[in-house]
C-alpha cells in the first residue's frame, strides 16, 4: 500500500538505452528539489511555468556550470500529470546520467516512487479515472498499433464516461425507490413500476453488452497465440522466418531439424499474434528421444493455441498424402482453438490446388461413405512469399470472428477486471427488477445500490484501497 502520499517522490520515467531520460520529481518540494541540484542561467519557478531551461545538473556545492549540461523545467500543480507540483530534470540517455541525478535528488530529501505511484497521484487528484489509469499502463504494454489505439480511446475516456453514464442512471433510479420508502405517506409524482423497472432493463442490457466486449479487448491487448504445426519438413520454420522478415528458425531438408518450440511475435492486421513454431509431429517409433520430448512440447501448444496453423507438404509425393491427412485429422479432434489447414510448398506442387483440396475431399468420403463438409484450405509457398497475403487476411479474419463488429470498427472495449465487475452489476440490476415488480421497494433499493457500487469500482469511485494497491503494482518505477 502507497504510505505518505504527500511526500515529494522521484524516479526515472524514461526506459534504458534512449537519447535522453528524463527524472520527474512530483510533490510539494518538487521546485526546492530540482533547484538543489541543477542550475541554469534562468532557474526553474512559477515566473516561468512550463518553460524548458538549459542548465547543469551540480551536487550542492559544486558552482554553476560544473556538471552535465541538461534541460529542466517546472510545472505547478494542479496543472500537471499528477496534479501537484512537477519537476523534471532531462539529461543525457543511458543509464550512468539519469541514476546519478537521481541520486542527487533522492540525497535532497525526495524519497524514491514506488510502482505507479506517479500515476495513482494522478488519481486521487482527480486528473485520471481508473479507467484512464489502467489505459497508460496498456499504452506502455501495447504489442500492436491495435492495442495502442484501444489504449489511447481508454485513456481519452471512451470506458470511463460509458460507464459513468450507466452509474448515473442507477443513481437516479435508486432514488425513486429510496424515495418510496421515505415519503410512503405522501402522493408524490412517483414513476409507474413498469417504467422504473422498464429501465433497469435497460441498464441491465447496456452493462450486459459492454461486458461482451472484454473479449475482442483481450485479443486486442494480448494478441492471439498462433501455433505453426504438421509433419517434419513441411516448412513450418521457414513460414515462420516469412512472417517475421528474416531468418528467426533454422531451416534444414533434413526432418525433425526443430526439436523445441520457437515463440515470437508478429502484427498482422494491426493485431498481434504470438506466433509459435513447433517440432515436426510424426510416428513416435521414427524420432529420437530428443525429438520426442519436442513433439510432446507440440501436443501441449496446440492444445493451448488460440489458432492452429497446419501445414501440409504440397510437393510430396501423393502416396505420403494419405499419412499427412490422417495426422491432420488426429491433431484437429485434440484443438479446443480454430483450426486452419493449410498446403505449403506449392511452388513444387505436383497439383494445382483444387487438385490438392479433392484430394483430400475423396479419401475423407470414400473412407466414410459421406459428404462432408470439408475445411477450407489456404494455399502457400513459405519459401517465395506466393499466397502469404491471402493466409494473412484469413488469419485476422479468424481471429476476429465471433466477436462484436463495433470494437473492431473503434468502440471501447473492457478489460477482464471492468467485465466482471459489470457483470455483478448486471446480476444485481436484474434482482432489483423483480424486485421492482413485486413492490418490494427496500430490496430494490439495496440491489441498485449494490450495482452502483460495481460499476462505480470501474470508475474508481466506489474501489477500496486493496483494488488500487492490485492495479498500481502492475506499474513500473516511474510512471
């Protein structure tokens, strides 16, 4: 738990390895610090708030002009990111110049952040909601333009004010009933129950929908697990390098060449897909015993992948084919994920692909005397790039599918937390109606105040110092 949160803190706010960092140092002796440290011709104050000024960064006794040239600047509260008084001191990147002006200011009475501290400031002073606070942490942890974006609209409002509106409107229905109760005597213009409870429909339907979103917000913020899988040698390692741009994977003629699973990440569609090469799955009795830990590590990731990517080897002869297809169908039953075949190597097909996909449709229907309907098969070449942009499209539209078409055109989406909590919401709104229904007034009552307190904990109007303590210790130092 944050302790002292009116003390001055400091920390770097900037990553490793940059052209410059940045110390930002928040709190009532924020401008004392900076000026303990740091001197310039014009020093940091409220004559020149928000203004950069050019300076050295000096320990206490050391003259003007001794130290490492930097910027600071000064910005009084409340007009800040945290709403109090900020200063900032920009030094030269790396790691060396940014620790050591740290430790001047630390030296000068400012105590180190803790996790988020920074951003929790920018809470309780009422500069951010909760849901624009947890928006910055997903900026900072956004693996795709996609997920940026969903975090940009969160920090802009778009979760918060939906949320506040649905509040608002169980408030005001949780007067009229509180109102019943008070005033039971008297005929005042009280709304007929059928509206009232017409309403909480209403208000049950709305926080039930944005709760359906959190799912599309998952797969925007963490990206979908991709898993790359099929007999040895039919080029998954190789579609692998294809999608990343250069050579990740070794790629060999010789079977069996990848022995363990290979994670990496790449964007497609604006939305990030946790790619993962696997070893080649066949007979156990024709692998090694290094070999056969790694199809057993392949087993594992396809029975935890979002999507399966199966490739089968188009230049093979067509007497292996049946082998292939059999292996495909034993994989697919054992995927809880979706499922794409797909034929590589057709730049030495010995078919084209319709030839290639009846292939496959005859030996399913002569083997079980039925017409069935058969996947649907992507047709690519790893090693020229041919058919990579149509495997592509289906990919995100795979990944997509089911899911609500406004989050993908750029409506808000809720995290895991926010659903639940509407989701509780929602439970107790629909309690209220029946309640409503039955003239039980006080019971009504309790049910939306209770859904009041849910959703206001989206917002963090209603959350308790545990539930702030949880979402701010995901932060790093310095943000």
């Amino acid at each position: 738990m944050f302790e002292h949160e009116n003390d001055t803190i400091a920390a770097i706010c900037t990553g490793t390895g940059g052209a410059v960092s940045i110390v930002r140092i928040s709190g009532p002796r924020a401008l004392d610090a900076v000026r303990s440290v740091w001197r310039g011709r014009r020093m940091p104050g409220p004559d020149c708030p928000r203004m950069m000024l050019y300076g050295h960064i000096v320990s206490g006794a050391a003259e003007a002009g001794a130290g490492e040239p930097s910027l600071a600047v000064f910005m009084p509260g409340p007009h800040s990111f945290t709403g109090e008084d900020v200063a900032e001191i920009h030094c030269h990147g790396g790691s060396f110049a940014a620790r050591r002006a740290l430790r001047l200011v630390l030296q000068a009475g400012v105590r180190l952040a803790q996790n988020g501290e920074f951003t929790r400031r920018a809470f309780l002073n009422g500069k951010l909601d909760l849901t624009q606070a947890e928006g910055v942490l997903d900026l900072i942890n956004a693996g795709s333009e996609r997920a940026g974006l969903l975090a940009e609209r969160q920090l802009n409002g778009a979760v918060g004010s939906v949320v506040r509106e649905i509040r608002s409107e169980i408030v005001h229905l949780l007067s009229e009933c509180e109102s019943r109760l008070d005033f039971s005597e008297e005929d005042l213009d009280w709304m007929p129950p059928d509206e009232l409870c017409g309403r909480i429909v209403s208000l049950h339907g709305q926080a039930t929908n944005l709760a359906l979103t959190a799912r599309a917000g998952a797969l925007i913020r963490d990206g979908v697990s991709l898993v790359i899988a099929g007999p040895p040698n039919a080029g998954k390692s190789s579609l692998l390098n294809r999608m990343l741009g250069y050579d990740r994977a070794i790629v060999t003629p010789v079977p069996g060449t990848t022995r363990d699973t290979l994670e990496e990440s790449v964007s497609i569609g604006g939305i990030s897909f946790r790619v993962t090469d696997t070893a080649g799955l066949r007979e156990a009795k024709q692998a090694d015993p290094v070999e056969a830990l790694g199809m057993d590590r392949s087993r594992q990731s396809l029975g935890a992948a979002d999507i399966v990517l199966w490739l089968l080897d188009a230049s093979a002869t067509t007497d292996s084919f049946s082998a292939q297809f059999e292996g495909m169908d034993r994989a697919e039953s054992a995927v809880r994920g979706k499922f794409i075949p797909c034929w590589n190597k057709m730049d030495g097909a010995s078919m084209p692909p319709d030839g290639l996909d009846r292939v496959y449709a005859s030996e399913k229907n002569e083997a079980e005397n039925a017409i069935e309907k058969h996947p649907v098969f992507e047709h690519i070449s790893a090693r020229t790039g041919d058919g990579i942009d149509g495997l592509f499209r289906r990919l995100e539209e795979t990944a997509w599918d089911g899911l609500p078409p406004a989050v993908q055109s750029g409506a808000a989406a809720v995290s895991e937390r926010h659903a639940a909590l509407l989701e509780q919401a929602a439970d107790h709104l629909n309690a209220a109606c029946e309640c409503v229904r039955a003239g039980s007034w006080e019971l009504a009552g309790s049910s939306l105040r209770t859904a009041a307190e849910f959703i206001g904990c989206i917002t963090g109007e209603t959350a308790t110092p545990d539930v702030l303590d949880e979402i701010f210790s995901r932060f790093c130092i310095g943000k």
